[in-house]
C-alpha cells in the first residue's frame, strides 16, 4: 500500500494553538500521529511524508521519533525540514520534487502547492502539504475539476491518507 502524510510538526506545541489542534500537551499530539500513522501503515507499506515532519527539536529526538513511524519513507522536504537534521538511514530517499509516473495516474509531489506541475492538464495529479487546510480545501479542488490535494494531517483528520483513497476521492478508475 502507499501513504502520504505532511506537516505532523512533532514536538511542536506550538501548532496545537496556532492550528487549533485537539491536544492538550505536545506529547498527546506526538503520541496521537504517531499511533494513528502506525495504525494503517505497516513496516512493508511506502510512504511518502511531505514535509514539515518535526519542528524546534534537537536532532536525536527528532530522529528517535521518526525512526517509531512504520514503511519505507521517503522524504519531501519541507521548510522546517533540514537534511542534516535527519538520520539519512530513517529514509529509503530525501529530496525537493517528486513526480511518479508508475501510478494509475501522474503525481507530482511537493511540500509546497504549486498552480500548475507536469500533465496537469492531462490527468495528473499535484499532492502537498505545508498549508495545513481543512478537508474543506481539498472538496473545492475536486470540485472545481483541480486534482491538487493536501495530504496533511489537519485536512485527513490526524491520519496518512492512502493513494487508492485520493484515487477514490477524485474519482479516478
């Protein structure tokens, strides 16, 4: 199976306020994604996490709890993301763009949403975070005929969303 996550900012108590997240203590919310995560993905599945995965943590913490995220990870990297932050070893791959061709359709990943990515106008599809959204955002895409989606946590009710989910979601064969 393939996941897609963004924007967990674990050890970031920050975010709780300013993204009127439902947890009382950093530790709740880094526990919380972290079970969720673990809860769909498994160590076989591959995942790509689109940035923004830890915030205002000292290297070894921050690595200690990534390496607890199951799957083959790889890392978009977002803007409070750092190479020499992260362990390379946690990661199956760490870079900027990110555009699968070996899918049913196209997808361009980014931290960043972007208005127009490669065979946008032929079908593919743009997945990013960074914007922190409500599912709200992600309808008015859809419905807009727009295959552009935020995979971030705040939009996916504290969840990795799965590649046949935004199949589904887009209506896509």
């Amino acid at each position: 199976m393939i996941y897609f996550t963004s924007d967990l900012h674990l050890g970031y108590p920050k975010v709780i306020k300013n993204r009127n997240r439902p947890f009382d203590t950093v530790e709740e919310m880094n526990e919380t994604l972290i079970a969720n995560y673990n809860s769909l993905v498994s160590k076989k599945d591959t995942v790509y996490l689109l940035g923004d995965l830890t915030q205002k943590l000292e290297p070894q913490e921050a690595n200690s709890l990534l390496s607890r995220l199951n799957g083959k990870k790889t890392l978009l990297i977002g803007n409070h993301d750092k190479y020499k932050k992260y362990d390379a070893k946690i990661f199956k791959e760490m870079c900027d763009y990110k555009y699968l061709t070996d899918k049913k359709v196209p997808i361009a990943l980014m931290h960043y949403p972007i208005l127009a990515w490669n065979r946008y106008r032929h079908g593919s599809m743009m997945l990013h975070g960074h914007i922190h959204s409500t599912g709200e955002y992600n309808e008015r895409n859809r419905v807009e005929g727009i295959r552009r989606y935020d995979v971030g946590v705040d939009a996916n009710h504290f969840f990795p969303v799965s590649l046949d989910e935004i199949l589904e979601f887009f209506e896509i064969e």
